[in-house]
C-alpha cells in the first residue's frame, strides 16, 4: 500500500525538457469553449465513508466522444495551418483519440484517417468510421502500428497527431483537472490513470499551478506497468503487447514528452490489478450509475482497492472514459461476485470467479 502522505518527488528533468505550460493549458481552454463540454463533478457518501476522505469524481465519460481525449485533439487540430487542413490529419489509436480525431476534423472540416488495431472494442472502431473517418485496421501482434502510420502519412502528405506525445494534445488534456480544480477548490491529492501519459502529465501541471501542495499520483494496469517502471528507473521502459481488458492503457511506453513532464509533476506511480479494474467499474456502475470503461476506472481502482490512502484529504480522481461495449461489460460484471463490504482503506470485496 502506497501511504499518499510521503513525499519523494522526482524531479530530475530540467526546465529545457518541460515542453508544456500552465500558460498553455490556460490557452487551450480559451480554445476548447464552447466545444468541449464542461464535464460534471460527481460525489458519494459510500466512497468517503469507506475510504475516510472527501472524493471527488470527475466525470470525463461525459465528455464529446465520451473520453478526455476530445480536448487534446481539438486544441491541436483547431491550430492547424489552412495548408495542413486541406490535406487532412492521420492518427493512430485503439479508440478514444481516434474518435476524438474523428469528430474534430467533422467539426473543423478536416478530412481524417485513422489507424486502429483490428481487436479494437466495437463500439469505438463503429463511432469513428460514424464521425466520417477513414480507418485502416492493423494486426497489434505483428504490426507496428507507428511506422504504418508514418508510411500512410508520408504518402498521402497528411499531418500525423500522436495520441499523447504532443505538446497541444497535452494541454488539452490538462484542462480536465484545471476544470476539476477550479470547481471543487484546493486538492490534497489526485489521482489520474496512465497509458502513454498525456492526460496524466497535462493534469498534473494543472495541479501543481492551481494546488500547489497537491500529490498527483498516476494510476496503471499491473499488466501494463510501463509508466510505473519508468518513473522508478528514471529512464524509459517498455512493455510489449501489455494484456490488459483497459485498452487505453495498452500503450509500450511513454512518450518522449510526457516521460520528462511525469518526472517533473507526478509524486508517484501505482498499479492496480485486473480484478480491481473490474471491481472499480462494477462499483461505479451500481453506485454513481455511471458507465466507466476499463481504463476510465484505473484511478478509482487504486482509491478503493487502498492502495493510495489519506484519510482527510481531499481528493480528486479523474474519470477518463466510458467508451465500453455494453455486452462486454455485462459479461465482464458476470465474473464479480460481490461479497459484503469492506472496512475503510480495505481492498474492496469481491472476487473473480
């Protein structure tokens, strides 16, 4: 168990790497008005009284597209030059930021092609074809997926956006917890799931120049533990084809942005299981009546589970997403039998079968 309380910030980047701002943020939210939507703070009484601190759940399942990654990839595609629009933008996704794309370009007039892996969840390989995009399929076993991407935009000229590591994509993400701070006030902690670490960097900068005493604590799959490795080794490290159901964390490594930006803001890293991510949607669902994708209750897996504990604190969780296919969930929920529940800082009970 992590004790939140503890302080051993890394802070070994220097200022030349840092290539996003509060400043920055700041501008993509004047950007993002009127677009994205100004998601809504939920709270529950059996969240605080189990885990003995005051929660409050951001809700980015409610966002356009239904994840946080509308507000990157608007910020960064509304700045395009004319040039660039014309010829249209590429990226490459296994869903969320591909719709994000998708319907960005839908709404700025920018044609869209996306690369997805063919084992993408349905309902995100259907929503983005649904927001005018053209999708080209790749095999995540034997494919590169970056390197078919590139080939693809080197060919038809089109400007490629990375899912995370991109400094306007950054920004735009961070704006998640701006908004979450400027609503509830000061944090004593945060807590942000990880993939490839733009929404958890953007978010912890947003943090660090709204509450400063603030702990940022980054949230990520066991199975997919690259960021968590990365941040203890001080260098980057990778996982290959991460088996994990929370897709949006199945990325390799960071980014060569966000690595830096997490070393310089984020207090620590912590992983969580398989079963806890299930448990932590099961829970959402039945008791904030909220559909949550796997990878959207990473952070909320870490705070119920006990392994982030602060008893007091205010603390702030960010939801990611609620991009999940509905029968899948059913089936998913269908492994959780639920037994009754646990003390305050306890791991959740409840158990796969």
């Amino acid at each position: 168990m992590v004790d939140a309380s503890r302080s051993d910030h890394a802070n070994t980047a220097t200022d030349s790497l840092l290539s996003v701002t509060f400043a920055d943020l700041e501008a993509a939210a004047a950007r993002l008005k009127g677009q994205a939507h100004p998601t809504p703070v939920m709270t529950s009484t059996t969240i605080d009284r189990q885990t003995g601190s005051r929660v409050f759940f951001k809700c980015e399942n409610f966002q356009r597209i239904g994840a946080f990654k509308f507000r990157g990839a608007y910020n960064a595609m509304v700045q395009l030059p004319e040039a660039q629009r014309r010829r249209g933008v590429l990226a490459f996704s296994s869903g969320n930021h591909a719709q994000a794309i998708a319907l960005s370009g839908q709404l700025l007039n920018i044609p869209t092609t996306i690369v997805m892996p063919e084992d993408a969840p349905t309902v995100k390989l259907i929503a983005t074809r649904g927001y005018g995009a053209e999708v080209v399929t790749y095999n995540r076993l034997t494919d590169s997926r970056e390197a078919l991407a590139q080939q693809l935009a080197d060919d038809r000229g089109l400007t490629l956006i990375p899912p995370f590591d991109h400094p306007h994509v950054i920004a735009g993400q961070g704006t998640a917890a701006k908004e979450l701070i400027e609503e509830v006030g000061a944090l004593d902690l945060l807590l942000v799931c990880c993939g490839g670490g733009g929404l958890l960097s953007g978010c912890a900068i947003a943090a660090h120049a709204l509450s400063p005493s603030c702990r940022v604590i980054g949230v990520e799959p066991k199975r997919a533990d690259d960021a968590t490795r990365s941040f203890y080794a001080k260098t980057l490290q990778t996982v290959e084809n991460p088996d994990t159901i929370a897709d949006g964390a199945r990325t390799s490594s960071l980014g060569t942005l966000t690595f830096p930006l997490i070393l310089h803001y984020v207090h620590d890293m912590v992983t969580v299981s398989e079963a806890a991510i299930l448990r932590a949607m099961f829970f959402l669902w039945e008791r904030l009546k909220i559909v949550v994708e796997p990878t959207g209750a990473l952070a909320t897996a870490a705070l119920l589970e006990g392994i982030v504990n602060e008893p007091g604190a205010r603390v702030g969780v960010i939801i990611s997403g609620g991009n999940v296919d509905l029968k899948q969930a059913g089936k998913l929920f269908a492994k959780v039998t639920k037994t009754p529940r646990p003390q305050p800082h306890a791991p959740w009970a409840a158990e796969l079968s």
